[in-house]
C-alpha cells in the first residue's frame, strides 16, 4: 500500500501472484503498466486523486478498485472493476474494455466517466448489480462508429454519447435519466430481456 502519489519514471510490470496493491493517492508512471496479480488493485481513493500513465493501463487477473481521474494514454482493460468514488476514465482515441462486472463500492453509488475519443468502450458483465453497488451516473463519450452495447445496468442515471448505434443486452434499471446521442444512428433499447 502507498499513500501519497507514486512518481515513477517508467512503468509498472506487476508479476503474477496473489498480492494486493494499493495506489491511494494514485500513481504517475512514465510507460504502459501492466499488473498481473490476483489480488486487487487499487488507483486513488478520493474523486481528486490522480493516476497518470504515459502508455496502456492492464489489469485483469484481480478486481480493479478506481477512483478519481485516471488518464491510460493507449488505453485500458479491466476484468472485475469496483468505482471506489466518482472516477473520470481517459484515454487518447484508444479503447476502454471492461470484460467482467463493475459496480460501485456498496452503498456509495459513485459515478464513473469514460471518454475515449474516437474509440469505443466495451462493458461485458452487469453493472451495478452486485447487492447494493448500484452506481451513480455513468457516462460514456466517444465518436466511435461502433457505438455503444449496454449489458444489464442499474444506475442513478445514463448518459451516453457516441457516433454509432447504441442497444443492450440487458436490463436496463436506471432510476433517474437516460439519455443518448448517436448521432444519425439507431438506438435500440429494450431487446436486452
């Protein structure tokens, strides 16, 4: 565990192993980092703190705690993920996936923020669905022409902009708004079951 902002002249190349890891006042790091550990990895613990990488961002061995503004130049894949407080996901016209569930730390409804550019995010596993991780706003912008396939979401609210259409493939539980801008292309919600 580090407090206080790491500052690292190249990147992080984590080997595999059962060990936590915590950033909680995020980390700089001059390269890609990749973490393979099966424990979880923490960036941040407060919507202020700030986790900048100069390349990729990986880690999809362990749960991904996130938290305040993270910047993965090249882009960033995760498997399980957790928002730990409202977190601002950045990359520079390079894809986001998550290929397993996110939601918010419990009770907390923390909202999280992708901006990607023009390339798309891709969410794989329900958000907001474990017992009382439901999250606050989430919110994707982009100008990918891929769009945007929304699984089973619970969420305060939605907001959803990008280039290509936009559908689901779950249920979509969202209390307050839900908007979307696809431009001229399609959206097509309710198809989820």
């Amino acid at each position: 565990t580090f407090t206080g902002n790491v500052n690292l002249t190249n990147g992080v190349s984590l080997a595999a192993g059962a060990g936590n890891v915590s950033f909680l006042n995020g980390l700089t790091a001059g390269a890609a980092s990749t973490f393979a550990n099966t424990g979880s990895l923490q960036l941040g613990d407060a919507a202020t703190d700030v986790t900048s990488l100069t390349g990729a961002l990986t880690h999809t061995a362990g749960v991904t705690s996130l938290g305040g503004i993270i910047t993965a130049p090249t882009g960033a894949t995760f498997a399980v993920a957790t928002i730990n407080s409202d977190n601002i996901l950045n990359t520079t016209d390079s894809a986001v996936a998550f290929t397993s569930t996110i939601d918010s730390d419990a009770l907390e409804t923390n909202d999280l923020t992708v901006n990607t550019g023009t390339a798309a995010t891709t969410i794989s596993g329900v958000i907001g669905g474990a017992v009382n991780g439901e999250l606050g706003t989430l919110t994707i912008n982009n100008t990918s022409a891929t769009g945007m396939a929304l699984p089973t979401t619970t969420a305060l609210a939605v907001n959803v902009t990008t280039n290509g259409p936009v559908t689901d493939f779950g249920n979509l539980a969202i209390t307050g708004l839900l908007a979307i801008n696809a431009g001229t292309n399609a959206v097509t919600l309710g198809d989820g079951g």
